[in-house]
C-alpha cells in the first residue's frame, strides 16, 4: 500500500485554515488504495506525526497532547523517505513514505519552500513545483509573469516598507494615480488576511499600515467596479489540465473577508448561505455553475488552463477572477496553488467527488516524479579531479 504523508500546518498566518483543509482531504482519501501519514508542522517548526492528529480535538490543546505524537524529522536512508523520532541519543524510525501531499497555505510553506525540501529528498509531490509556487505566492510577480503572457490583471502598483517609510508621499500620490476606491494587499498572503479597501487617502494610510503588520512587500490594485467575482479550478499537469465549473461568489461587502471565509461573518456567526460548500470550510456565499454566458464561461476555461500553464503548476489551483459586470472585461485576481479544501466542490457537481479527485492528484503527482527520472539531472565528469584546490584548475586542463 502506498504511503502518502500529508504535511499541513506551518509557521503561516493561515495555520489554522492549513489544518482544517488537511483533516478534510484525509477524510477524503481512499484508504483501501493509501496509508495516511499525517504529518504536522508546529508554529515554531517542528514536525509531528501520530494518529491523533487527525482528530481536530488535539490542535485545541496542542501543548497538552503532544504525548500522543511524536517530534520527528524527514530525511533519506537509502531508498526510503523515513519519518525519523529526533528525541534520544540515536533517532529511531517511526515511519516511511512514499508520497508527500502538502495541504499548506500562505507564506514560508505554500511559496515553494516545502516543496524545494521534498524534492531536494527525491520523494513524489502533490501540488505545484518549487517555481509555481513561488510565483503563484508573490503577487508583484504573478502579475509581471501575467502581464508577460498578455493576461490581464488589474491596474497596480507594488512598494517595500523601507520605501514607505522612506518617502511615504511618493508612494502615495503614486497609488493616487490609480483613482480610489483601492485595494492594499500585502504581496505574499492569502485568505483575504491584511488586505483592506481605500476610499480615500485617511483610509489608504490606515490600509497600508495594516498590511505591514504582515508583510514588507505591498501591491496596490485599482478596484474594478461593477465587481463580479468568479472562480475557477484547474487539476493536472503540464501534459493535461481539467478545468472544473465555474462558481460565482455572492459579494456581500466590498471586499470577502477572513471571517467572511471561514467564521461566517465578523462576530462569528454562520451565514445562511443558498451555496455552503459542503464539508468546507469556507461559508462563502456561492453558485454553481455561475450564472453567466456562455461565451464568458469558455473564455475563463481558456485563461484558467492558460494561467496554469503559464505558472508551471500542477496538482490543483483554483484561480479567482474579477468581471466587470456592465463591460464584460475579465482579470485574474489571483491564483491558489494550494486551495482551501482543494477546491473539490467546484468539481462535484461536475460528477468528480471528493474522493476522486485526491486519488487523481496522487497518481499524478507519481507519474510526474516517474517522468521526470527519465530526464538527464546530472552526468560523469572528472572536473573534481582536475581542481587543485585554492590554486583553482591543474595547468592544461580544460
């Protein structure tokens, strides 16, 4: 039986957002094809691995249950990916894996940085590249990869905090160039966390301010009016992409916010929603299929597979569009390399459950590692034979 270790959690402002798309996705994997590992990464980054944490019950009182899991570490030995018990004079091996299915989100473990790890091992990963993470992460250069491929984003501009506090009237009659109303966003978060709605420059300052709290890069994007707000999911790779249905969300405010998505409104309270996403975590209003034309649906599956495309991912993305609704213009807000319950209610009513589509992404993320053992990554060379040390090459050669 194959091994796969789902990995989730991370030093991320989206910790607690990572945990509950990872219980979800396990309770969603066949376990007559798969052993699940779950494997946990702490706020202070250290890793975890045990049953119980698949019991959303032992993240209410971590610091109280950690006698139930053990702090291990993953490395090689020989031609096994071991879960290794770090505690004690030698490390012992708790267990294997032969799959690694990160349910991450947000910055230091979706933006390429876990997956750089995995591979660097030699082990099979579900989900984008360390590049398409990377790229999907940052917004500034999302934007600039789009812009590139004749993709249309909205109109922005982008500053680091040193700049900001350096000359804050430059950055500010810059942004003001851009018309108001305007969104700030920090450049490398995700789940709406930091971003904010400027009216007017009082508003924009207050914006601003706030996403530094969370970030030192800051993208500044016009608002598009007559705001329709679509989304759109893309699973496979670079050989193959399916496009999911299209779903509409049901805009309450200006702007989805972080209670919004998952607290169900500012004070907690659950909305009563026509479209909850079952078994989700978000409680977003929403419909699928979004009540659109047809022309404007075959358009968004063409930039949907484009951006993936474009982007180098691979697994599942879920890509957010914004419309304006009186001109028919579409912009690609952003994409999620890794999205909250990945996305699987924007491909079950299409007949691809839950289930399903977890299976579709491991046997994927195999067959892309199998392909990519038949390409050259190193050759025989006698260079080290040749180097002489601080002298630098021997006399003649070449």
């Amino acid at each position: 039986m194959i091994k796969v270790g789902v990995i989730f959690g991370g030093d991320s402002v989206e910790h607690e957002v990572s945990i509950i798309s990872a219980l979800q996705a396990m309770e969603n994997i066949d376990e007559e094809k798969y052993e699940i590992i779950p494997i946990y990464i702490s706020k202070d980054r250290h890793f975890y691995t045990g049953a119980a944490l698949r019991d959303m019950e032992t993240y209410k009182y971590f610091d109280n249950m950690k006698k139930f899991v053990k702090e291990i570490t993953i490395c090689r030995k020989g031609n096994d990916i071991v879960l290794q018990k770090i505690k004690g004079f030698f490390g012992r091996n708790v267990n294997t894996i032969d799959v690694a299915f990160p349910i991450v989100h947000g910055k230091g473990v979706e933006d390429g940085s876990l997956s750089g790890f995995l591979e660097t091992l030699g082990l099979p990963v579900v989900g984008p590249s360390v590049l398409g993470a990377a790229l999907g992460q940052d917004k500034v250069v999302l934007k600039q990869v789009l812009e590139a491929n004749n993709i249309k984003t909205p109109k922005y501009t982008w500053f680091y905090d040193y700049e900001y506090n350096m000359d804050k009237d430059k950055i500010i009659k810059n942004i003001e160039t851009l018309g108001y109303p305007v969104i700030v966003k920090p450049a490398n978060l995700g789940s709406t966390i930091g971003i904010g709605v400027a009216h007017n420059q009082s508003e924009l300052v207050k914006a601003i301010e706030e996403a530094l709290e969370y970030e030192k890069k800051i993208v500044v994007e016009e608002m598009i009016p007559n705001l329709l707000e679509l989304n759109c999911a893309v699973c496979g790779n670079y050989e193959y992409s399916e496009t999911s249905l299209i779903a509409e969300m049901k805009m309450k405010h200006e702007l989805l916010t972080f209670e919004d998505k998952y607290l169900g409104g500012s004070k907690g309270k659950g909305m009563k929603t026509s479209g909850k996403m079952p078994n989700s975590m978000s409680t977003s209003e929403f419909e699928v299929p979004a009540n659109i034309p047809e022309e404007m649906t075959n358009k968004i599956y063409e930039i949907s597979k484009q951006v993936f495309r474009v982007l180098n991912l691979k697994g599942v993305c879920r890509i957010d569009y914004l419309v304006n609704r009186e001109t028919g213009e579409i912009y690609v807000n952003e994409p999620n390399t890794i999205p909250g319950s990945l996305a699987f209610y924007l491909y079950k009513p299409k007949g691809k459950d839950y289930k399903t589509l977890t299976d579709e992404l491991i046997k994927s993320a195999i067959k892309d590692y199998k392909n990519e053992m038949h390409k050259t990554s190193s050759f025989t060379s006698n260079i080290l034979s040749e180097y002489n040390g601080s002298k630098g090459f021997k006399k003649g050669a070449n």
